[in-house]
C-alpha cells in the first residue's frame, strides 16, 4: 500500500496500490461506506468487462484464493501451447478479474 485516505465528504475511503519497487502504475480502490450493494448488469450489458493482475506464480495465487473461499471462473489455461497462462475469478460484486502469468 502506497497511502490511504479518508473523504469525510462522501463518507469514503480511497487506497492507493503499487509494487514494492514502485516500477508499475499505481492502483486507486475507493470504498463508499454508505453504499449497501452494487448492481452489476449482465454480462452482455456491461460497459466495464474484468481488470488484470500479472502474478508470479498462478499455482500459488489460485490455491490461495481457492483456500480463501474466492470463486474461480475459469482455472488456469493457455491460449495456445506457448503462450501466457491465464485464469478468471470472481470479486464479491461478480466483477472479472484477470490472473496473467508471463512465460
């Protein structure tokens, strides 16, 4: 974690993300307290489709989200023999996001 802040005027909390070295960009979470649910649309109806995340060791980070209790929607697979090795999960609103891990 980079730094957090607090915005009492909306009641949120904002997070920002990056790599210990600082090398890759910097990811903002924002958390809005008084928000009790988020509607996602279908998937033929989203305008946002998944975020990725390139991970080191896709055998590690999936059995640890699988321990974790995380919805895997699609276990690790190559796009064709020698390519990346991807995986789906799920975050708790049903949001894709993308596990990459480079060869």
């Amino acid at each position: 974690m980079v730094s957090r802040r607090e915005i009492a005027q909306t009641n949120a909390e904002i997070v920002f993300l990056q790599d210990p070295q600082e090398l890759g960009a910097k990811l903002e979470l924002t958390c809005y307290r008084n928000q009790k649910r988020l509607i996602q649309a279908d998937y033929e109806d989203r305008l946002f489709d998944h975020l990725a995340f390139e991970v080191k060791d896709m055998n590690k980070t999936i059995a640890a989200m699988r321990e974790a209790g995380v919805t895997i929607t699609d276990e690790p697979f190559r796009l064709n023999p020698t390519g990346n090795l991807l995986a789906f999960v799920e975050d708790p609103d049903g949001t894709l996001i993308e596990l990459i891990h480079r060869r």
